[in-house]
C-alpha cells in the first residue's frame, strides 16, 4: 500500500452506542492509518462505557461529549436531551475547536447530532456513513446539511438528496478483510455460529439450544454461540444436558477465529454483521431484532434473502422445530450450502472502506496526496 511520507490528515469520526456503530469508524481510522501513518484519528463519542470500551482496545484517542437519545425512552427523558442539546452542541464545537480537524465522518448514534453540526458550523467538511437499509433519526436530519452520504444498501438514497449520496457498501476492520482473502479450511465437524447482536439476544438464546437438540443425530456439528452477559451460564447449560458440543461466552472479543470456524451462521441482522457475512462468505439464517428502529433489521436481511445467501425467519412466528430443519438442511445440503456461500460473497463490497476513504480525503482537500505519495 503506498504511504504519505509528509505531515498527515486530522480526521474526527464520530458515533457510538453500540459496537454495530463504531466498527465501520474503526475500519476507517484503521485505513487511514495504513495509507498515512502520519495521520491523526480521533473519536468523539459518549462517555458511556461502550464507546470508551471499544476505542481503548483499538488503541485511538478519544474525547467523550454526553448526549442523549430523542428516539425511544420516555417523554421526561426527550425533554431532557432536548434541553441538554445546547450544551451538548457547545461541547463539541469547544472538542473540535481543540482538535482542529480537517474532516468529521459521523458513523452513527445520537452523538453524531452535536458533533456534526458544530463541525458544520465550524466550517469543516462533513460525512456521514448509513449502514442500514432505513437510517437512523441523527442520520436523516443531518443529511441535509453535511457534504456526501455513504450508503451501504441500495434504495437508502431515498431517503436523502440523491446527488449526495455514494453507495459504497459497510467498511469492515482489516482483521476481517484479511480473513477473507486468507481463508482457512473448517474442521472436521461443521460448526454452527450464533450471533446476537453486541447485546446478546434472550429469544436466540433460548431458541438455538431446543432447535438444535431436536436435530443432532442428524447431523455431527458442533456450535459457537455468543450469549450476551444476562444468558451465558443459562446457555452453556442447555447445550451440556442435550450433549452438544458448544463453545458458550458472552462476548468474543477475537471474531475473526470464529468467523474462521463458522460453516453456518444463525444471527440478529446488524449491518455490520451482514456486511462480515457476506465478506467472508457465509451462508446464514437471519432472525431480525423485531425492536429495532423503523425495523431496519427485517429490510437489512431482506437484501441477503433477495440475493440467495441467506434465510429469515420473523421471531414471533418461529418455532424450534422449524428452526432445527432449516439449519441441517442446510449444513447436510452440500450444494445448498456453497450456493449460499458463494451469493453471500457477490453481494460483499470489500471495497468499502477504500472509498470512504478517498472522498474523505477529497473533502478534506487532500486530494493531491497520490503526488506525495512513496510506492514501494
């Protein structure tokens, strides 16, 4: 990759909340880095624990700006947020103003709102990337002000003035990239993943256990399943008295050797999930969060189904029965199983971060950087 000897860019990517929010800011940041060491990359989040969490395993600075939710919750919470928007609006202003950067990415979650707005009133250039198929409230209103729209699914254009909008696909960590350029062949025995989301999922983690008891003199698998803190011991102890062969834990922090040793994955539909799916080729069963906003998981999942690489079931009307024949038809199915895979695989837009990247790089006017640039 060729890298910019000189003094580096300054960019702020903002967002936050969940892992599914700061994963395509972390891709970024990681692409710049790679590209210009010399960079600088700051995140602005929430001073919740998520946000610091997720940035101090990567090693990224970051600065904190508290802000609420307008979306969900109570009334008294909304007028709450409300009233804190000034101040949450001088805050950034204030963090940019230190900062000094020459672009804001905004990635998602209610911090996204102050931040982007100040940098806009500061001059700076702004983006924001969408990664579902329905945007998020910060995302719709600050659409209209910010400089370019990433969009990860086709159709989200609707949704914004078109002539803003890129379709670029869901940037994914290098770690992933890097797994699906070097895969790795599956063990003996297939191995079932299961996914809930950054929160875990209560439904999946009493559903998959019963699903796959009914079904395992069928076929010899073994199964991954990440629980979510509440559900781990209760998990764990469903596989051990219907004698399966399961790793159970709340989170795993190294996804790329579980994505290695997935023949089939059973998931939430998070877009950044789908887009590590369809990046390493899996074939998979979406069960969407019924809860989430606009209920963008079901249209998220709908673009995986349309393309063959996938199965949805709704939640409320799936039975364990029903779920245990379509996982080991599929994993019994040869020809079903690498059809799938390899649809997943059509649908993946691996070069997704590359071109945030590079527009990032155009509003930021460093568009002559390939004349600074030493290929090796």
């Amino acid at each position: 990759m060729a890298v910019v000897q000189k003094k580096g860019i300054t960019l702020v990517i903002t967002g936050g909340g969940t892992g599914g929010h700061i994963f395509p800011g972390v891709a970024v940041a990681q692409a710049l880095i790679a590209k210009m060491p010399a960079a600088r990359v700051i995140f602005i989040g929430t001073d919740r624990a998520v946000d610091q969490n997720a940035m101090a395993q990567y090693g990224f600075a970051s600065r904190a700006v508290p802000c609420g939710a307008l979306k969900g919750g109570t009334l008294s919470a909304k007028l709450k947020t409300l009233a804190r928007l000034p101040w949450s609006l001088y805050l950034a202003w204030r963090v940019l103003g230190q900062i000094k950067p020459d672009a804001v990415l905004g990635v998602g979650g209610y911090v996204t709102g102050p931040v982007v707005l100040a940098a806009k009133l500061s001059g700076i250039p702004t983006c924001i990337h969408e990664q579902n198929s329905v945007p998020g409230l910060a995302n719709r209103k600050l659409g209209a002000i910010v400089d370019r729209i990433f969009i990860s699914i086709p159709g989200s254009e609707r949704y914004f003035k078109a002539e803003k909008c890129r379709l670029t696909g869901n940037p994914l960590r290098h770690e992933i990239l890097a797994l699906a350029q070097n895969e790795r062949p599956e063990g003996n025995k297939p191995v079932v993943l299961v996914l809930g989301g950054s929160q875990g999922a209560h439904r999946l983690n009493t559903l998959l256990p019963e699903a796959l008891s009914g079904c395992r003199r069928q076929c010899d698998f073994t199964v991954i399943h990440q629980t979510g803190r509440t559900d781990e011991k209760s998990v764990r102890a469903a596989y051990l008295e219907a004698g399966i062969e399961a790793e159970v834990a709340a989170f795993f922090t190294d996804m790329t050797s579980v994505y290695a040793k997935a023949s089939l994955v059973v998931s939430r539909a998070g877009a950044t999930t789908l887009a590590e799916l369809t990046a390493l080729g899996k074939a998979s069963i979406l069960i969407p969060f019924p809860f989430a906003a606009d209920d963008h998981q079901t249209k998220n999942a709908e673009a995986l189904v349309a393309g063959g690489a996938a199965r949805m079931f709704i939640e409320k009307d799936l039975q364990a029965e029903t779920l245990g024949k379509e996982i080991i038809g599929i994993l019994t199915d040869q020809a079903l199983h690498h059809a799938m895979g390899q649809a997943a695989k059509r649908l993946a837009k691996p070069e997704a971060v590359d071109t945030i990247l590079a527009e990032c790089l155009r509003l930021a006017k460093w568009h002559d950087a390939d004349d600074k640039v030493d290929h090796p």
